[in-house]
C-alpha cells in the first residue's frame, strides 16, 4: 500500500505468491474503473457533438485524462483476464 501510495503501479515479484495481492494492491478501485468509464464516455459524447470541451463532475477534461483512463481500463481488463 505504501507502493500505491507513492504513485507506483507495480512492484517486481520474486515468488508466484505474491501475485495475488500485488494485483489487489495495485489494481484501480471499482470507483476509479467508474470514474474511467465515465471521463470516456462523456469525451466520446463531446467530440460526438463537436465540442472541444469536457466537464466530468465540475472538472475540467483534457486528452491526457481520456488516456489516463483508458489506461486504468486496460489494466482492469488484463487483471481480470489474469484471474479468469
């Protein structure tokens, strides 16, 4: 949690035990998977209409949030694929 903390996404494991509770440590929250889906969705609904601006929640979205959150997907996604 420390790890998490600090900003890391990940740690090095040395034994297969581990795995486990790195992915729960380190894998977004069910909040931050909603808020990713979210932050797209409304970006996608935007550019749709032709807007160049995005507001989620009285913030301000830019590209690098819309890549942030697909990135935060796409570890959801090989992280469930893992556990299948």
């Amino acid at each position: 949690m420390q790890g998490r903390k600090l900003g890391f996404d990940g740690k090095t494991l040395i034994h297969p035990k581990t795995i486990d509770v790195a992915n729960e440590t380190f894998s977004p929250s069910k909040k931050e998977a909603e808020k990713a889906h979210k932050i797209i969705a409304e970006f996608e609904k935007a550019t749709a209409a032709g807007s160049g601006v995005v507001v989620v929640d009285g913030k301000l979205i830019e590209n690098l949030h819309v890549a942030n959150a697909k990135r935060i997907l796409a570890i959801v996604d090989a992280v469930n694929k893992m556990r299948r």
